[in-house]
C-alpha cells in the first residue's frame, strides 16, 4: 500500500474559450481525437499508472460527463473496493479559479479520510497526453519532496504528487492559511515546503481554446505525434460503442486522416479527423476539418477547417469555411441546410 | 434459479477442419470475420437481440480462446444476475469422463443446467454461421403453431440443395420428411441448424438417444428423424435473409467480400440490431497522404500507407509504403511490408509479409508463416 496514490480529478474547470463545444457539456467530455473524450487520458494514464480509486469533481453541466464513464466499468474501475466516484459540487458559488479547490475537496472529505492511499495526485480534466505517474511518484519519494509539479518545457501541467495526510492538512487549515487550492501551495514560497518539477517527456496537448483544440487535433494527424500518445503498452481506454469497421466505398478519396470507427465515407477526406459513425455523402470534400460522432454530411459539400459538433446534419451543397485561428464551429444537434448560408 | 421461458444452447465445440490452419489453435466459432469480430458474435448478439438472456455455450474443440473470449458475457451484455452466459466444456463423473460425442450428446450432458431454469423451450444453436435472426419471432411462430420442434430452414439453389439438410413440408409447413444431402431433392428447403424444442420432449428425446447404443448422437442424423418416426409434431420456420456457413478458407473469404458489396443485405451498420464484439481499445484509424482505400472495411488501430481496395482488415493491421492489397482479408495486427502486391488472399493473425513479395493465385489462398517459411526455402533453393 505504501507506493498507493488516490488519483483526483478536478473537472470542476469552465472555459470561456472553450464555450462553443461546452455548452452541453462539462470540458473533461469533449470529444478529442476521434473516439476519446478529454477526461478518458487522464483517467487511462492514472489506470495504466496502477491507481485504483479515482475520484472526478465535476460541476458544470456534467450529465455528458456521467453517462460517459458509468460504472467506470470500460477503465476496469467497477472494483468492489476503492474504483471511480463521482463528486459534484453541492455548491456551485465556490470560487474556483484554480485546479485543486481545497473548498471543492472539503465537501467530500470522508473520501480523503477513508481512503488508505499514502499518496495522492491531482490532475486537470484537459491535458492530454501519455504519462507514467508512477515514474512521478518514484520521483517525489526519492527527492523527498513535500509536493511534485508536472511540467512540460516549463509550463505546469496541473498535475501534482503529494502525500495523502498532506492534503488533509491544507484542506483542513486552507481557512487559516489562506490557500484555497494546490495551485495557490505551489505557486507560493512563504512556507517550507519542498516543492519539486517534474519535466515530462513526450506529446503534451492542454485543450484550452477553440484555436488550440483546432490545433492539437490537426497535429495528432502527424505520426510522430500520435505514436507518443497511442502507446501499445499503454492504451487510452473509453466507452466502448459496438461501432462496426468504417466502410469506404468505390467513390471515397481519403488523405492524412484519422478516422473512428462506424464510419460510412463516400467523399474526399483530407487533414482531418472524423469521429465514430459519421457519413460523408458523395461529392463532398472535407479538408482540414474535425466531424464528431454520427454528423452526416450531405453531398456535393465543401468543408475547409470547420468543426463540427455531434449529431450535427449539413445538407447537399453546403459550402462552410473557417480560419486556422477561428474554425467555424456547427453547435451540437443543428441543421446547416443551403439556404442557411445564403 | 428464476425459471425462464426460453434457454438457448449454442454448440460451439466444432473444429472447422475444412478450415484449415486457421482453426489449428482456435475453435471455428472463435475464427475472426468482418473486420471486427468472431463467428459466434453474430449468434451471441442475436440472442441478446431477441431477448433471450440464457445461454449454455457448449465448447470441446481448442477452448482456451473462445473462453477467455467469451468471458462473462458482457461484450453481448450478457453478464446476467440470473442467467447470462455460462460456458459448458466436457466434464468427468463417477462413470468417467465424457467428451461430447455428437450435438444431441453435448445438450443431454447438460440437462442438468437447463433444468435449472425450468424452461418451456429450448432453441439450439451452431456457432458457426454467419446471420441475424430475430429468434423471438421464431418462438412465437413455435407457439402459433402448436409444434414440437421447429427448424429454422432457408432457401437454397436447386443446384445446392444436394449439399444440405433437407426438409420435405406439406403446405402447412409441416415436416414430412428429412434427407440429409439427397442425391435427388424433393425441396429446396435447408436445415439452418436452428431448432426450438419444448423443453419436455427434448428431454425425454436426448434420453433416448442416448440410450441408443447404434445412435451417432446428432440432432440432424438421430433424433429428428427419431421424433419424425414417432410421428411428432415438427414445423419448419422459413428464414429470408442473409446466412452463411463459413466452412471453408473460400466461404469464409466469400463472406468477407459479400460486406462489400453495396447490396449485401448483411447490413453491420444497423443501429437497431447491433453485432456485438470484445472490444480492441485501439486509436482510430490513421490513412497516410500516399495511402488509396476504396471499396473496403478497415477497423480500429490500422495505419494504411499503401493502396486497399475490396478489401477487409482487421484492427491493428498495417499496410506499408507502396503495398497494394486487392479482394484480402487482412486478421488483426499482421503487416504488409512496403511495395507488396497481394490479391484474393486472406492473410491471418499476427504475420509479417516481407517488403516485396508478390502474392497472387487463382484459388483463395491462405498465407500461414509456414506457406510463407515454404516460399522462403524455394528462393533460396533457386537463387
């Protein structure tokens, strides 16, 4: 039990930016690289790091979020002892401008003190990337560090290794001390506290815009990229969908994509990323462009760096058009017709 | 136990020697199919389908795959409180142990489990074709029609009909008589090897049976001409749709390309009856700028570099720089090096074809490491 760690995931997190694809859903269930949502490479990388007892915070608009992970059952977290649990906010006016809320935790404090994990990590709910957390830990006990930040080429990840009894200490006295999240401990150097970095090697993506998921998701089309975060020994797991193999028909033309499975594709694909049981019609060209789970796309359709939300349906000879810095976003479950972009 | 009204019972104990080296290590039932999944997930999802959420799988034939594959069920949501999937290999008594000698032999050795649940109907089934069938209808249509046994039969060509289990009906689709492959068919009327019995007669049938020293033990050759002799009655239900037995490296290659074809009216993307399979875990797909794929099924996990037309290939497949694949069924995580030509083959699991070589014949071949070994030895033999 000594080298166990309780991994916390606060998807407590709101974005502005980000707001096109969360208006229905919290930021840790966007969808992101074909099949995943954001929370699933966390919470694989926790699963592959051997953690057994996971418990998400999630506040906003979290029925995506739940229907998503269910039992927990597809991370192999439907355990008789320890597994997932799900703690929303009773209070949704808690200020939460940083990861970690110690408020947040407080709600649900018989978690921390049942639980017989040593160590605890903390992560966001939208970095991802493929990392061995036990390599973080190993790290933190052999330097003997109070708290260990995961950094990449400097930047803080917002993942953090600290003893379990510590935490209970902060959360505990975060009225006194004046801390009211891990960010705030870290980032502060009046106490005596030993705070280490951890620089993570490898492919980082932290989805915090529309421009940077744009971003990330066409730079997952580069093989480099994704053998960093496809790793064979350790796989990102998530809801399974029973989708049959993508068919690509007489007509298809397909270039540098990635594609999901379910998939009917009778048009002409390129740089982009099509999620599961999407259909491309006939005619149409799709360039540079991200299509979500079962969005049909018409015939005769152009689409050039466009993101497309879910269920979304785009009628024959709809021209859409965006720019590497604003993609033109279809919201969830809408109608693009011809006569709409008149 | 909760008593239920129908328990299935699935043999999936056959070898599939026609099939050659692919079932060496595998039951037939466990041989990969359509990109994505094994034989028996067409009959295991049918059942789930219909509703029926009882089923023995009876195993013999190099289990060891098939029963991790299986499981507990829950691919097919069939991890139940009561009832679900349970795997029923040969087991020893007091008397010694007993191997399953022949299909009606493997369900009387399992009495007992049915008997558990008290069922009013048993539906056998072979895990060995390709199909989807509700099987509710088919028990109601047991039920309308007041029969003993029905036998799920389908159409075949007159020119085939030879190859077959026959059944000769009078116009109420009452079974007259059964030939099993005549010379000369009366019918055209095939066996699918899917039968509901009431529960009673079944039983009191396999005692029989097996009582019978000169009995081989098999539904289609003892016991329902058995039952037809003592004149029970017997109702054929008659199947329209898709269904095949994949019995040979050609049928099973045949069944493959039949995904293709815009016409096959075995539809994988219906939402409303869904073909359920272990799942792979593996990234979506990634289709490379030089990469050509038209006309195919390509599944999870699978980098293309190369050109794949009318093809099919599993998960984790991946199709080198300059590679051309053409009428192949490429099975999960084999490779095919830069600039290989391969047509109408089907290359199985876990296999490396080396950059280069030309693979092309008449037949349907099947590329094993050992025809690839042999292959080897002639180049160095001539060079």
């Amino acid at each position: 039990m000594n080298k166990m760690m309780l991994g916390i995931i606060d998807a407590t997190t709101y974005m502005e930016p980000l707001q096109q694809l969360t208006l229905h859903r919290s930021v840790a269930a966007v969808p992101f690289a074909g099949r995943y949502r954001l929370i699933d490479f966390v919470l694989s990388n926790m699963v592959n790091s051997g953690i057994e007892s996971i418990a998400i915070f999630p506040k906003y608009q979290y029925r995506s979020l739940m229907d998503h992970l269910g039992s927990g059952k597809n991370w192999d977290l439907n355990r008789k002892r320890d597994g997932l649990f799900f703690f929303p906010s009773p209070d949704l006016n808690i200020p939460s401008p940083h990861i970690g809320a110690f408020q947040h935790f407080e709600q649900h404090i018989d978690y921390f003190l049942r639980s017989k994990q040593k160590y605890a990590l903390i992560c966001n709910s939208y970095t991802v990337c493929n990392i061995d957390y036990q390599a973080v830990l190993k790290r933190h006990i052999d330097n003997q560090c109070d708290i260990t930040e995961v950094r990449y080429q400097g930047r803080s990840l917002e993942m953090f290794v600290l003893e379990t009894s510590l935490l209970l200490d902060l959360i505990a006295n975060h009225a006194q001390t004046g801390y009211n999240s891990i960010v705030d401990v870290v980032r502060d150097h009046r106490h005596q506290l030993k705070i280490c970095d951890y620089e993570h090697h490898g492919y980082v993506a932290v989805i915090d815009s529309i421009e940077h998921y744009f971003q990330h998701s066409m730079e997952l089309l580069d093989p480099a990229v994704w053998r960093q975060l496809f790793v064979k020994s350790r796989p990102i797991y998530t809801k399974v969908k029973d989708e049959p193999p993508t068919k690509y028909t007489a007509s298809a033309v397909v270039k540098n994509s990635m594609i999901a499975n379910g998939c009917i594709i009778e048009g002409h694909v390129e740089n982009s990323i099509i999620f599961r049981a999407v259909k491309i019609g006939k005619g149409t060209v799709v360039k540079n462009s991200i299509i979500m789970q079962k969005s049909q796309i018409g015939k005769q359709c152009e689409l050039d760096r466009v993101i497309i939300d879910k269920d979304v349906k785009v009628e024959n000879d709809v021209k859409l058009q965006g720019t590497e810095q604003q993609p033109f976003v279809v919201r969830k479950g809408t109608v693009q017709g011809e006569m709409i972009n008149l | 136990m909760v008593k239920k009204k129908c328990v299935a019972m699935l043999l999936a104990g056959g070898q599939g020697s026609r099939l050659s080296s692919l079932t060496k290590n595998l039951a037939k039932p466990a041989v990969p199919f359509g990109g994505k999944y094994r034989i028996i997930d067409f009959t295991l999802s049918n059942c789930t389908n219909s509703g029926i959420d009882t089923v023995g799988v009876l195993t013999q034939y190099q289990p060891l795959l098939l029963h991790s594959y299986i499981g507990i069920g829950s691919a097919w949501d069939l991890d139940r409180r009561n009832g679900g999937v349970t795997v029923l290999p040969p087991y020893s008594e007091a008397s010694g142990v007993k191997w399953y000698e022949g299909t009606a032999h493997a369900i009387y050795q399992n009495i007992n489990y049915i008997e558990q649940y008290a069922p009013e109907y048993v539906l056998i089934l072979s895990g060995d074709h390709i199909y989807k069938m509700d099987y509710a209808k088919m028990l109601d249509y047991h039920i309308e029609k007041n029969a003993d046994v029905t036998i799920s039969v389908i159409e075949v060509p007159w020119s085939e009909a030879s190859r077959f289990g026959i059944m000769n009906t009078n116009e109420q689709m009452e079974i007259i008589e059964f030939e099993e492959k005549p010379a000369n068919p009366k019918n055209n009327l095939a066996s699918m090897g899917i039968y509901i019995f009431n529960w009673p007669i079944l039983k009191a049938y396999l005692q029989i049976d097996n009582a019978n020293p000169n009995s081989s033990h098999d539904f289609g050759k003892d016991v329902i001409p058995l039952l037809l002799s003592e004149k029970k009655r017997l109702v054929a239900y008659p199947f329209k749709g898709y269904w095949k037995d994949v019995g040979t490296v050609k049928s099973l290659w045949e069944a493959n390309m039949d995904l293709l074809n815009e016409e096959s009216e075995l539809n994988l993307f219906d939402h409303s009856w869904r073909i359920y399979s272990v799942n792979p875990n593996q990234p979506p797909q990634y289709i490379a700028s030089d990469a050509v794929v038209t006309e195919s099924l390509i599944n999870e996990g699978c980098v293309v570099e190369g050109s794949v037309e009318h093809s099919v290939l599993f998960q984790g497949v991946h199709i080198q720089k300059g590679a051309v694949v053409k009428d192949c069924v490429i099975m999960p995580d084999t490779v095919i090096g830069e600039n290989v030509y391969i047509e109408k083959a089907i290359v199985p699991s876990d296999i490396e074809i080396p950059s280069g070589m030309t693979i092309c014949s008449d037949d349907i071949l099947l590329v094993t490491k050992e025809w690839l070994q042999a292959q080897n030895l002639e180049k160095v033999e001539k060079g």
